[in-house]
C-alpha cells in the first residue's frame, strides 16, 4: 500500500486511502516529501491530526530524520511560529483539524501562492 500512494501522492495524484491501525498510513504521505527533497524540491506537507500526542510522536521521529517539523498547538501558537512556516523554515506542519480551521494565521498562510504551491501533502488522519 504505502508505495502505490506514495508514487501517487509525489506525481501529484489525489489520493484516498483507508487501512488500518498499523497498517503504514503515516509512512505513505512521509514518503513522498523524502522523495520531492531529494530531488532538490522544496516541498512541504502539512498533516491535520486529531491527537496532538500523534502529531507530537511524528515530529519527534521526523527530527530524528533531519527533516525540519513543527506541531502547531495552542501553546506555541503565535505570528512568530506562521511566519517560520511562511518562510519555509519547516518542511512538515502537524496541527489539529480546529486549529486548521479557525486560526486567523492559518487562514491568511492559505491565501500566500508560495505556501500553497509547496503543498504535497495535505491529509486528514482519523481515529478508528
């Protein structure tokens, strides 16, 4: 499975996929941005998690990798942090599906082209 979406994901494809807890999920969307960086791309791929401790773990093993990650929450929430992500500092955004929706910061990083343009990834990880 994860190599099939992964392959889609980096050739631009839409992708919808659906396994279970376990099953590689996390590993198919961090694949494609490995890729786009290896390539020389500048990429990002922002997650919407609904745990923020998932989030948290994921950034924590994506450090470890040398790939620069942050897990926006409320406490490091600021103009600072939105300015970084505008500018590229980071090449992974994790944040919870409320924070997405209703921060004033996070609304005007979805008007920016250069964000939006480095997109590869932009998945929403349910809990079963």
């Amino acid at each position: 499975m994860q190599i099939k979406v992964a392959l889609a994901l980096y050739s631009g494809k839409h992708v919808i996929g659906c396994a279970a807890t376990g099953a590689g999920k996390t590993l198919s969307f961090w694949i494609p941005l490995v890729m786009a960086l290896e390539d020389g791309q500048d990429k990002m791929t922002i997650v919407i998690m609904p745990l923020s401790l998932l989030g948290k773990q994921n950034v924590e093993m994506l450090e470890k990798a040398n790939i620069k990650a942050i897990a926006i929450s409320q406490e490091n929430t600021s103009a600072k942090t939105f300015k970084d992500v505008k500018d590229g500092i980071y090449h992974v955004v994790v944040m919870s599906p409320e924070l997405a929706m209703g921060n004033k910061h996070i609304q005007l990083m979805w008007d920016k082209p250069k964000v939006v343009a480095q997109i590869i990834v932009f998945i929403v990880v349910g809990c079963s």
